[in-house]
C-alpha cells in the first residue's frame, strides 16, 4: 500500500523508524508491573491527602472506582493494541492528528521535570536535612544534595533500560516495604495507645473537600501509561500491558489507601506538619520499636527517599521517551528525539530535562518572598496541572480509535463492547477536565462561583488567572515552534512496518 493511499496521522517519518532501530526488548511483565507501582504510587502527596482527614480517605475510594479503575481498563487497551514508542503521543496523534499530538506531546512531558525541580527535590533535601545530619538551606550541603537527586535521576533515565528499569523495581519494593512497616507498626501502636479515629460526622462528604481533593488525588491516580512510552521495548505487550495494569490496580489502591486510613487514625489533620505526613506519622508509630525506634526510622526514611528518587526516575523515562519520540515523528527538533545507539536511550531530552529541573530548584531554592516568589510559585502550581491538562486529550483517544481504526487487532477490550468505551472514556474525561478546571481556577463552586480565599497567599484573581492563562499560551507557542522546527522531519513521512493496516483501503 503506498503513502498516498494511507492517513497522514498513520504514518511515521524516516527518522523515527531509524531511531526506534536502536531499541532493543527487555521491558518484561515483571518490569511493567513494578514500574506501573514506582510511577502511580506517590509518597510526596500522601500527607496533602491525609491533611483533609476522613474526607481525604473517603474521596480517594470514590475516585479509585469512579476514575482509577476506568482509566486502568482504558490503557489496558490502548497500551496492547497501539503498543508503540511513543505510547501517549502515538495514540494521539493517531485519533487527533500530529498537530495535535504535538502540542499535547510538550505539556505531557513539561510537568515532570518542573515537579523533579520545584517538589521532589525539595522533599528528598528536607528528609535528609531532618533525619540524618542538619544543614542549613541555602548552604553547600543543601544544594549539593538537591542537584545530586536530580542529576542521579537523569543519570537513570539515561542509562540502558535493561539496567535502568531496576531503579524503578526498587522503588517499587521500597514502597512496599515502607506501607508494610509501617501498617504493622500501627497495629503494635494501636494495641498499646489507642487511635485517635475520626469523629462520625468527618466521615460525612463535602463540596468544600471535594473541590479541595480532587485534582490532587487525580493527579496522585495517574500513570498507568507512562510505561507504554517504551511500547517497542516491551518484550510481549498484547499479553502484559492488560495483566499488569489490572495487577498494578489492585496494589496502588492498597499503597495509597492504607497508609492514608492510617495516618488519619493516628494524627489529628492539624498535627500533620513537617517533611511529610506519612513521616510525621512514622515518627509517631515507631515508639514501639524501642530502642530500635532510631534504627527503624532511619531505615523508614531510606525507603521514602528511595520512592521518591524512583518517581523522578519513572516519569522521565517515560514522558521523556514520549517527548522523543514526538520529535523524530515531525512534531518537534529531530535533535531532541536523538537516541543513543548502544544505550537505546533519549539522551539529549534526557539532559534539557534535567537542566529545566535544576533551573527551578536553584529559582525554588531562591526565591521564599516577595511578588516574584508568588508569580513562580503560582506557575509551578500551574505547570504541575499541564500532565492533567494533557489527559483531556489522550483519555477520549479510546473512544475515537474504536470508530476510526476498527481494523486494529484489540488483544484486550474494555469489557462491555462500546457501551462500556463510551463510559470509561467519558469519566476519565470528565475527571480530567473537572481536576483541570478546578487546578486553574481555584475555589470554583467552592461556596460562591469563585471563593478568592483558595487562592494562593499574595495573589488576586485577575494577577492568579493572568499568569494561568500565560503559562498555558506560552507552552503552547513552544508546541507549535516545535511543530515548525518539525517540518523538514515530517517531509519524509513512510509507512509504519508495526501500524496495523485497513485492509478496506
């Protein structure tokens, strides 16, 4: 079949197919799986939503059944039946066309390194600064820590994925490790103090913890298909991709929703302060280890700052490849797509994304006061929304490839024939428009129309909209310089040897 005859949206360019030539596969189900943990299950967040107390608990299980087992489904599908390099971006530019994927391609990859930059790095600093040797911020020790977790989770994303994919493995065992630790260390606690368990009318749900919660846990639920950014390196996606989105369901609703029951029973919302909530909580349980309780609050640190160095590492691997991949196919600089020949890696995204984390942490690292440490701060708040902003895209995706491209061979399907890809892609949709809406206009139905005591210190409504809208329009202008900066890539447009075929055609 020739190119004429096939949809632009189908085709790939010559560089991507010579780029994906380098890619070697050994991502196996046991990869996947423990990837899918390391990317879902966020330490860093755990103490934003216990903060909220029985609601946080409460809006966190109506959103695993209502967003979080649907998107799982969702990707089930998407990920065995488009399992390509590129994943996200791929099905994008398949159901919307490489404009689209394009623009949508720079926001999905964007958010990471700036959360890297402005939340982890900061996180892994002050657990360290807390726990094991005091230093003050601002000092050599200070950012020689936090330019070492960034640069050591870049240095992972780099290396080859058959040694690399063993960071996120081990991420995900630490969490494992540290949610069984400290389950059982609650157990002992509660058998010889007492809990201090909510009152029965905490648990009643509210407009005011829902508008509060939502975007959060949404933004805490996603990831499912970061690991299908590396679809050519998979060793038997149609197969794994289902079995490990299902297994990886169950276990994230355990890793979030027990060590969230259990702070909450434990630590009253107003006491949870500090480098995190689950740590706050740590220091509290672990009195039962008695003389040991050094020891184990040492170690318990270790597996959180272990999980965070792992989430770094996941997200770039996986959005990176995504980015790469976009612009080998004409919808971005062909430099920026480079993969390495013998590590089979996206180096050169690889390093801009490390040097845009290290350029806000050393901006968040600087700048604690004053109107210009508002405006960076209100557009870190925004540019973390751009991974939730980017879902309104891909979700939809599902529903537009089952009419578009019926041809595909679908090894997995959402159970429930259209019916049931009508429904998982019209709630995860909702979620992410409504987790969006509310992220970039905070306070909405919040009492009023627009409640102005939920925005951040220091801002008004017209200065907080203002810099919304000019972070968006301007990562938008960088989508479509990078979609000019693709033209001469997309000129040599082939047919995808991997792309199904409409035999129809």
């Amino acid at each position: 079949m020739s190119v004429s005859e096939i949809d632009e949206s189908d085709l790939i360019t010559s560089a991507a197919l010579e780029e994906k030539a380098k890619l070697k596969r050994h991502f196996s189900r046991f990869d996947i799986y423990f990837f899918l943990i390391c990317t879902i299950v966020g330490v860093d967040t755990l103490a934003q939503v216990a903060t909220n107390g029985a609601q946080g608990f409460l809006w966190l299980i109506f959103l695993c059944i209502f967003f979080f087992v649907p998107y799982g489904l969702l990707v089930a599908e998407l990920g065995s039946s488009v399992p390509e390099e590129g994943g996200a971006y791929v099905w994008t530019r398949m159901a919307w066309g490489r404009l689209t994927g394009a623009l949508n391609s720079v926001f999905y990859w964007f958010s990471n390194p700036v959360w890297i930059g402005a939340t982890l790095a900061l996180l892994a600093v002050a657990a360290i600064q807390k726990y094991f040797f005091s230093f003050d911020d601002g000092s050599a020790a200070y950012y020689i820590i936090g330019l070492a977790y960034i640069w050591f989770s870049v240095w992972s994303a780099i290396l080859s994925f058959g040694v690399g994919k063993w960071i996120p493995t081990i991420g995900a065992w630490c969490r494992i490790a540290l949610v069984t630790l400290f389950s059982i260390s609650t157990v002992m606690y509660a058998a010889q103090f007492g809990l201090s368990l909510p009152a029965t009318s905490d648990w009643t749900p509210t407009w005011a913890a829902f508008i509060a919660l939502v975007p959060l846990i949404f933004y805490n639920l996603v990831g499912f298909d970061l690991p299908s950014a590396a679809g050519d390196e998979m060793t038997n996606p149609q197969k794994d991709v289902p079995v490990s989105v299902i297994r990886a369901m169950v276990t994230s609703i355990l890793l979030y929703g027990l060590p969230i029951l259990a702070i909450i029973c434990i630590i009253p919302p107003k006491d949870l302060e500090g480098v995190s909530g689950l740590l706050d909580a740590v220091d509290k349980v672990f009195h039962v280890w008695g003389s040991a309780e050094g020891i184990m609050i040492k170690f318990a640190v270790v597996m959180f700052i272990m999980a965070v160095v792992s989430s770094a590492s996941t997200w770039l691997m996986g959005a990176d490849r995504a980015q790469a991949i976009a612009s080998v196919d004409g919808a971005g600089p062909r430099w920026l797509g480079r993969f390495h020949p013998t590590l089979g890696t996206p180096v050169n995204v690889n390093l801009i994304s490390g040097i845009l984390a290290t350029l806000v942490f050393l901006a968040a690292s600087t700048m604690t006061s004053g109107d210009a440490a508002t405006a960076f701060n209100v557009t870190i708040g925004v540019v973390l929304l751009f991974t939730t902003l980017s879902y309104i895209v891909i979700f939809p995706a599902v529903i537009k490839l089952r009419q578009s491209h019926p041809h595909i061979n679908r090894p997995y399907k959402i159970p429930g024939g259209m019916t049931g890809v009508w429904i998982c892609g019209i709630l995860t949709t909702f979620w992410a428009a409504f987790a969006s809406l509310v992220g970039i206009f905070p306070g909405l139905g919040d009492g009023m129309l627009l409640n102005d005591a939920d925005l951040p210190d220091g801002t008004t409504r017209l200065s907080y909209t203002s810099m919304t809208f000019g972070a968006i329009i301007v990562t938008l202008i960088v989508g479509l310089i990078f979609y000019k900066l693709g033209e001469p890539t997309r000129a040599n447009l082939v047919v995808d040897p991997e792309a199904p075929v409409d035999e129809a055609v």
